[in-house]
C-alpha cells in the first residue's frame, strides 16, 4: 500500500462506526466513511466536540454541523497551499491521500531532464495540477464544474503559482480530448480521477466500469510519441489495483514499452498505527 504519511496540516486521528475524525490545520471533522466498518477507539475528545461535522441522512445526502468552523481555510502539503472549504456530500475540496500521487508526479517530472506536459482529467480543485507546475511542467486542467476550476485557480494562487503555465479548461474530459486529437496536441503524462457515476452536459451516461476501458483507450491517443507516466485513481468504486495495472498494460505499455505498478493507497491513523484505505491508484511509467 502507498500511505500518505508525509502531512504535518492534516492528520487521521481515529476512525470506526463509519466515521473518522480528522484534524485539517487547527480544525477538527468528523465526516463519514464506509470503509471504517470496525468500532473507533473513541478516546480522543475530538468525538464529541469537533469543530464540524458531516451528518449522513438516512434518504441520501446529508448536511454539516459547522459549529465554529469558518467558511474557508488553508492547509499546507510541504510547499504546496490549498484552500479547505467544507461542501456538499461530506467533501472538504482535498483528498489527503492523494498526495502519494503529487510526490510522484513531482519525483517524475522532476528527474525527467526535459520539458513536460501534464494533462489532468476530472482535475476537481487542482492539487494534482498546482503540484505538477510546481515541479516545472506545463499543465492542461479539466473539468466539467466551473466552480471546482475557480477553486482550483485559487489553490494556484495560494501556492504563488497563478504565473506558472497552466490552461484552465472547463469542459466535458472526453470531448476536450477528442478535440485534442483532432488539433494534433499531445501530451508527456495524463493524471485521471474519474468518478463512479456521472452524467454530461447533454444526458451522456458515465459509469467507471463500462467506461473507464474505452475513456483510457481515448487518452492514449493524445500521449507523445515519448510519454512519462499515465496515473489512474479510482476511489469509490471497489476495483482492485490489478483491474488498472490490467487496463493500462493492454492499452499504453502494449504501445509503449514501460510498466505499470498499482496498489492501494491509504492515510495512517493516529490512534491505532494502522491504516484506512482509500481506494486504488495505477502507475504506468515509461522506460
């Protein structure tokens, strides 16, 4: 398992019952976690009075007790700054874990010894995006949500970064890379994040496993003739770590050479020294 142990402003402190308790800077969240199917160990005070918590209704959705939480606040990854802002259906616009794939991004493009190009697909509030231009690349970001882009041109910004050479796109993914096809533009390394379930602008069905084989196919198209890595996340859905490195062999090592790795990745829990899991990532790099 790849395990995210490099925070200092965020920490999983318990986590059972479906819950976890999170420290995010100097605040306090208790959200939901269909993972945590064990009892919480529950001795941290934080229980019982977090600074904001996510209550799950029992007809869908749910709602936040923000108690003394303030609308908005910034976290650090090592030189990296983001904006926290609790939202609807329990997200906080930052996915901890992933920063096992920011630290490999950045190790990749930094020892690539050439000019990069990152194309981030469902790129959501950027933190993939603001840590590839941090290490030199020149990054695309896409999304369908013109709020989650905004948020994300506000993550470039706290990190100093809003000069750096990134094209916000906001845009359905699989349209902007068939344009992209079309115009002749390729890139060194695509990051995807793509949800489970998802409709398009126009009534278009997304559903990862009908879906995610034929989208990857797609995104090989737009890769140079020597690319650097493709990352796939999937985290809601259950698919093992072997259905990417199987997907990814098939349609970019079979074209490229290279090889893939996938594996769990997780975020250490204080209280028991052990680890949450939170989906699967998938690593092709090239020779």
């Amino acid at each position: 398992m790849w395990i995210a142990d490099g925070w200092k402003d965020y920490e999983l402190l318990d986590c059972g019952g479906g819950e976890k308790l999170e420290r995010w800077g100097d605040k306090l969240l208790v959200r939901p976690d269909p993972q945590a199917i064990w009892p919480a160990v529950g001795k941290h005070g934080g229980w019982r009075t977090p600074d904001g918590r996510y209550f799950r209704s029992n007809t869908g959705g749910g709602h936040w007790d923000k108690g003394r939480l303030p609308a908005q606040w910034q976290v650090r990854y090592k030189d990296l700054t983001f904006q926290v802002k609790p939202m609807n259906f329990k997200h906080t616009g930052l996915f901890p874990e992933q920063a096992v794939n920011w630290d490999f991004a950045r190790q990749k493009i930094r020892s690539a010894g050439r000019p990069i190009n990152v194309l981030n697909l469902f790129a959501y509030t950027g933190a993939a995006s603001v840590a590839c231009a941090a290490a030199g690349a020149s990054v695309c970001h896409v999304d369908a949500a013109k709020g989650m882009v905004a948020w994300a041109k506000e993550n470039a910004r706290a990190s100093g970064l809003e000069d750096k050479p990134i094209r916000w796109i906001v845009d359905d993914c699989g349209k902007f890379v068939e344009r992209e096809i079309r115009r002749g533009r390729t890139y060194d390394a695509i990051i995807m994040d793509p949800p489970s379930y998802g409709r398009g602008p126009t009534g278009e069905v997304w559903k990862l496993e009908e879906s995610l084989y034929p989208f990857v196919e797609l995104c090989s198209r737009v890769l140079s003739d020597n690319p650097l890595f493709v990352i796939i996340n999937s985290y809601t859905t259950g698919l093992a770590p072997s259905v990417l490195t199987y997907i990814l062999e098939t349609v970019v090592s079979r074209k490229y050479g290279g090889h893939t790795q996938s594996d769990e990745i997780g975020l250490p829990v204080t209280e028991t020294g052990l680890v949450l899991p939170c989906g699967a990532t998938g690593r092709w790099m090239g020779e």
